[in-house]
C-alpha cells in the first residue's frame, strides 16, 4: 500500500465478541459493532537486526552467562 494510505477495520456483526486487535503479536482489545480502528503507516521506519543463519539465542546465553549445563549424573537405582 502506499504511504499515506489509511485502513479502515469494523465488525459488521460479533454477537460472541471474538472479534479481537492484535497489535506487535499481543492481544490489545476487542471490536464491538459501531467501533472503528484506523490503521496507518508510523511516522518513524523500523529498524531491525538480521542474524546470521546459524545464529542460536540459547547458545549466546549459554556463552555470555557461562552456563555449561548439566554435569550431574542421576542414578536410577530404584528400578529393579
């Protein structure tokens, strides 16, 4: 869509209200029937971080906090 455009959202009919605004992937309110959201293009651009394609979250954890996981053995002695 181009800038400056406007996108108009309204329920024509919810008599369950599940009509439901989900904004950045978190639940912000429901939509009744006579309610209307205009959605529009920021005023300010996102700026994002591509990772590289092996890039692990746990792993740099695991590296920063200096987690070297679990070095205990468990005996299952109470099995016959």
């Amino acid at each position: 869509m181009p800038a400056g455009s406007v996108v108009s959202i309204w329920p024509l009919a919810d008599r369950d209200l599940t009509t439901k605004l989900w904004m950045d992937g978190v639940l912000a309110t429901s939509i009744w029937p006579g309610q209307r959201v205009d959605i529009s293009m920021a005023d300010c651009q996102a700026k994002f971080i591509l990772l590289r394609e092996n890039y692990s979250y746990y792993q740099t954890l695991r590296e920063k906090l200096q987690w070297a996981g679990a070095n205990i053995r468990y005996l299952n002695n109470h099995r016959n």
